[in-house]
C-alpha cells in the first residue's frame, strides 16, 4: 500500500512545485533609487528616479515612481502611483520562468490628468512595460503627457540583487 501512494506523493509535490514556479514569474516585488549626472549637449543634466513596485499577476498592490530631470537652469519631475487609477495585465512574453513582463497602464488618463491640474486633451496616455529577465527589470515608460507636455518618466534598467541602475 505505502508503494501506491508514493508515487503519487511525488506527482503532487512536482505540481506543487510547477505552480509555485509559473506564479512566482509573474510576481513583482521592488523598491529602488537611482540617479546619474550626465552630459546633454554641454548642459549637466541630472536623473533621479525612485520607487516601490508589487505587482501580483495583474494585481497592482504597491505602485510608487517619482522620475525627475534636473538641468543647470531648470528641471521637471512627475509621479505616479496607485492613487491615479493603475491597471496591470500580464502579457506574454515566450520565455522562461525566470522572466514575466506587464503592462501597467491608467484606467482613465484624462481623469489623472485633471487630478494633476493639467486640462489640455492631448497626451493623457500613460502606458509603463516592465520587462523582468532573471534579476533585472527594464522599465520603458510611454507617458508623454501625464505631468506636462513632454516625456515624463526615464527608461531604466534595476539590478534587483544591488540595487544598481542603468539609465537607457
């Protein structure tokens, strides 16, 4: 009798384990802050970004960015959280388990931007893609217009073991 049911004991934990697996892909759990000084054209130019990000499958449990560029003679910074009305959807991405990527997106820009005090129409998209391959997140913003007129947020890679981050 022990030997019936061995087997499937094993079977069990082996899908027990796959399971724990293909969630875990999908889980974002982070917090980061970066900054780099650069050159633009001989003007000092100042990036700094930080941030805590929990996403579970598509479910946005913490989402907190505040990017910000400051040059010699003027800067602009804008945020985003989950105060704006974010939705995350979990899109496929054909590789293994050790990688997931999302689409963290507002629910209604227009409504965010007025939030902000900015009433123009154009631009009240805001779409952020979040790619993790093993322990690295790139996060490649497409919000041209949530804060103001122009691009708001840094492209940027997080080691998530250090902590580093590279700006694209």
């Amino acid at each position: 009798m022990r030997r019936l049911f061995s087997p499937f004991r094993s079977l069990v934990a082996a899908i027990t384990l796959l399971c724990a697996a293909s969630v875990g892909a999908q889980t974002l759990d982070t917090k980061f802050s970066c900054s780099q000084v650069g050159d633009d054209g001989g003007d000092r130019i100042t990036y700094a970004d930080s941030g805590e990000i929990h996403l579970d499958g598509s479910d946005v449990k913490t989402f907190r960015w505040e990017s910000a560029i400051f040059r010699s003679t003027h800067g602009y910074d804008c945020d985003i959280d989950e105060e704006d009305g974010l939705q995350a959807e979990v899109r496929s991405n054909g590789s293994s388990g050790n990688s997931a990527a999302w689409r963290v997106a507002l629910k209604d820009g227009a409504t965010a931007r007025a939030k902000r005090g900015y009433n123009f129409e154009r631009g009240v998209n805001c779409t952020i893609r979040l790619e993790r391959t093993g322990n690295t997140v790139k996060m490649l913003p497409t919000c041209p217009a949530l804060c103001g007129s122009r691009l708001n947020f840094s492209e940027l890679s997080i080691d998530l073991d250090s902590g580093v981050c590279r700006y694209e």
